[in-house]
C-alpha cells in the first residue's frame, strides 16, 4: 500500500514537469532543406535576406526545421532555380517570378509589372487583396508553393552608356532587363537581354549589353556598373516594386507540420519587411556617393514614358487575352491599383509633396 502510494506521489509530481517542458517541441521532426538562391553573395542585402529567412525559422523551431541556403551557381545556376525547386533537387528557392515569364507570362505579378503597383499597394494586394492565392494557383502547377520573402521597393531606370533625348534613341540598343519591361521595350526598337545578375557587369563591361536596368543605388554601385555607363535613369516605371519569393517545392510544403509551416511563413513575412528597410537605408548614402563620382542623374523624357506606356498597355491587352491566368491577375492588380490612388494622392503623395516643398523652402532662405 506504501509502496503504491509512493508510486502515485510520484507520478502525479512527475505530471506538472511534463507538462511544463517544451513537449511540443519534442514532439516534432527534425528536418533539414536545402535553398537555393538567383543571388550571388555579392549581392549582400538580397543574398542575406534569404540567410535572415533560415535563421528566424530554425530560432522559431528551436532547430529542428533548418534550411540551409545556397549563393547562384552553388547548387543551381540562377535561371533555373524555379525549374530546381519543382522537380525536388532543392526544397526551396529564393528568387523572384519575373525570372520564369517563359514558362507563364502571369509570373510576372509574383514580382512587378510595369506601370503597376508601387511597394505599398504591391503589400496591401498580396497579403489582403488575394495576390497570394491567385498566383499559388499558378505556381501549383509547376508544383511549387510561393511565399512572399523580400521587397526592393522601387527600382531605377537602369544605366546607358549614352543620353537619352527621345524614344527613338531606344531603337537598336541592347538592354539588360528582366520580365514584362522587357516585352515592352522591344516594340520601341529594343533588344532584351535576360542575364543572371552575377553576369551583367562583365556583359556590360565587353559592350555585349549596351545598358542595364537592374535593381537600385546600393546594388547597382556594388556591381560596378557604373564604371562603364555613366547615365542613371529615372523612375523605375517597370518595377514600381519587386517583390521576391521563397519557393517550396509542393509535397514538401504539404509534409511540412502545421508548426512549422507557420514558422516559415513568419520568417518570410519578417524578411520581407527586413530587406526592404535595408534597401530604403542603403540606397540613400548609394545614391549620393555615385553622383558625387560624377554619375549623371536623368530623368527619363516624358515622350519615352509616354511611349513606354503605351506599349506597356499593347503588350498587357495581348497576355491577358492569351493567358485567362494572366488576365485574371491584371484585373485585380489593375482595380486595386487604380482604387488606391484615389487614397494614395491624400494621403502619402500629399505628405510628400508637402516634405518636399517645405524642405525646398528651408534650403532657400
């Protein structure tokens, strides 16, 4: 009876420091993936930006779900880390959609297309405005989950040897440039260039590429392209916003325990968030070094903007009426995007321009 009651004793204490151990924790697998990135290291913010992802998601999961991320070129060239993740080489990917229009045009809205959205309404759309789900029912059949993992913010115009005065300066010039923008500027007479990012400097350089439109100051100054081209463009009309995205391969995703399914999209979510601020920091003091090394700031003429945005509209029109996906998307993209700038113009726009001529006012007196 003793000996019994001992017994009880015991396993009743033994019950509250069960229970306060981390039991869940204990209770899940030990997963280890493989990621690799369309980024070389030397590309520190969008490199990182996938190794801050896999930090916070083996922290979240005290190390039992770790993935560990691979630069360009390590595991799986660039271009084809889509093609990697799909067919189960690699668990996962850091990339971003505009990269694989060749295989659905409608991937160019997991990342930006032109005269579209800017970094806020691109936020507001994907994560409320059903972007996510529309374009995960584009990646499903390549077998692939999509989660947003990184924002630029708004891109420049990219870099050209030579001024531009008018729209028919364009014609003939070879341009490095990614997705849509590129379907665009060829019906003004120029000739597109997909390059991987590690491989645009030495095109440039050799005058294999005339021009490069890439992604913003820090990156573009990292890169060097300003050593060889000494005009910098402005507005970044074909990427209002470049989104990116972590890749999951599909039955990998659908394995995954619902624990840390959410831990990977928490990190996701905070990288995003992450890597934009980087860029918002960085390319200011970037901005300001280059034109102090003689850069030559332009704005693009309004007749070449113009001119692009007509063709942006010609080019839009003939996806969407080959591709229902595609069209599906720009209609949604197109009615938030038009909504919101009723928003837009008294609200940011409005406290902007009010900064900007207060800030002119001050520097006048």
């Amino acid at each position: 009876m003793q000996r019994r009651t001992l017994f009880a004793a015991g396993t009743a204490a033994a019950v509250p420091a069960a229970l306060s151990a981390p039991a869940l924790a204990q209770a899940q697998p030990d997963i280890r993936w493989r990621l690799t990135s369309s980024f070389p290291r030397t590309l520190d913010v969008t490199y990182s930006t996938s190794e801050y992802m896999c930090r916070l998601v083996s922290e979240m999961t005290d190390g039992r779900f770790r993935i560990q991320p691979f630069p360009a070129g390590e595991l799986v060239p660039a271009l084809q880390a889509m093609d990697a993740v799909g067919a189960g080489s690699v668990e996962m990917a850091h990339t971003g959609g505009l990269f694989f229009t060749g295989k659905n045009s409608a991937l160019a809205f997991s990342t930006t297309v032109p005269f579209m959205l800017n970094v806020c309404q691109q936020h507001a759309w994907f994560f409320h405005g059903g972007g996510n789900e529309m374009l995960n029912g584009v990646y499903r059949d390549f077998g692939i989950h999509a989660l947003p993992c990184g924002n630029t913010g708004n891109q420049m115009g990219g870099w050209l040897r030579r001024e531009i005065k008018g729209a028919e300066d364009l014609r003939g010039l070879k341009f490095r440039v990614a997705g849509l923008a590129g379907n665009v500027m060829a019906r003004l007479g120029v000739v597109p260039q997909q390059i991987a990012p590690g491989d645009i400097y030495p095109a440039l350089e050799r005058g294999t590429i005339d021009g490069v439109e890439y992604v913003g100051p820090y990156d573009d100054a990292k890169l060097g392209f300003h050593k060889v081209a000494r005009n910098y463009y402005y507005p970044g009309w074909g990427e209002g916003g470049a989104l990116f995205h972590a890749l999951v391969n599909l039955s990998k995703w659908e394995e995954l325990p619902r624990a840390y399914r959410a831990a990977l999209e928490g990190a996701c979510t905070a990288a995003t968030t992450w890597m934009l601020a980087q860029y918002d920091w960085k390319n200011v003091e970037a901005l300001y070094g280059l034109v102090a090394q003689g850069v030559q700031l332009r704005q693009f003429p309004n007749d070449v903007l113009d001119a692009l945005h007509r063709a942006t509209g010609e080019v839009l029109a003939e996806q969407a009426a080959a591709n229902p996906r595609f069209k599906e998307l720009l209609d949604s993209q197109s009615a938030f995007r038009d909504r919101h700038y009723g928003y837009h113009q008294v609200a940011d726009h409005a406290f902007d321009t009010m900064m900007l001529r207060l800030r002119r006012a001050a520097a006048a007196r």
